[in-house]
C-alpha cells in the first residue's frame, strides 16, 4: 500500500499540471531576478554613473519620435519584467486548461518551452548563469508536460 501512495504522489508532481505550475513560480522567479538589477546599470561603479549620464543625454530620433537611450533602455527594462511576469500567469492559467484541451495545452508549452530554450542561450551567452539555469529548468519542466499533453487526446 505505502508503494502505490509513493506511485500515485509521483504522479501528481509529474503532472502537467503541476509542472505549469512549478514553470510559472520560476518565471516570477527570472522577473524578480530581472526586476532586482533595476536600474541595470550600477550606481557603484563612476563608469556606470558616466555611462548612465551619457545615455541620458544622448538624444536620438526613431520614427519621428524624440527619445533618449537611456528612455529606449530603462523603458525594455521595465517592459522584459512585465512580460516575464504575464508569461509567468498565462502559465498559471493555462495549468487549469489541461484537463479540458490537452493538446492544445501541450502546443502552448512547447511553444513557451522553445522560447525558454532560446531565453537560456540568451542567459549563457550574454548574461549571467541564474537566469541561464532557471530558464534551462522551465524549458525541460515544459517539455516534460508537452510530451504529455501532446500524447493525450482532447476531451
């Protein structure tokens, strides 16, 4: 009996629906990480505050608009932490999807499960390794519940 609980707790953590769960914790995760470097530029360092005045001061025009590099550069900041943590509710939401469209549930994650393949080459080549290892962690969790969900049929 305690192997058939032991059976059946397995299961339940390998579902997918707890992997979309576990997924999205770890998305809030990489956008508190990301929103933690605010501004992402150090005040420490007098090169930083240099190179911050610069881009604050550096006017351009794109598209008829006037803007600073510094606006163009605080501005996707804010804007990557936001679409981390939307990305990170969709997974929330689309935990509860499972049971009533599998499939399509399953092409959802493989899509999010590529594009956090590619976010953890971005990580490894040109950031730094925590969000290179969370990134690579939701991408195998993902896999993991598409290969489910793709191998189920629709209700």
């Amino acid at each position: 009996m305690a192997t058939f609980a032991m059976q059946d707790n397995n299961k339940r953590w390998s579902s997918p629906k707890t992997l979309f769960r576990v997924s999205s914790i770890l998305m809030v995760g990489l956008m508190i990480g990301h929103m933690s470097a605010y501004p992402w530029v150090s005040i420490k360092a007098t090169q930083g505050s240099q190179l911050r005045t610069m881009m604050k001061s550096l006017p351009f025009v794109f598209m008829g608009e006037r803007s600073t590099y510094w606006s163009l550069y605080f501005g996707w900041g804010i804007l990557v932490g936001v679409l981390l943590l939307t990305l990170a509710g969709i997974l929330w939401i689309l935990s509860d999807v499972t049971t009533l469209r599998p499939r399509s549930s399953g092409a959802i994650s493989a899509v999010i499960s590529t594009t956090s393949l590619v976010g953890a080459y971005l990580s490894f080549r040109f950031f730094y390794i925590p969000p290179f290892v969370l990134f690579s962690i939701i991408c195998t969790t993902l896999l993991a519940a598409t290969v489910q969900l793709l191998n189920r049929r629709n209700a």
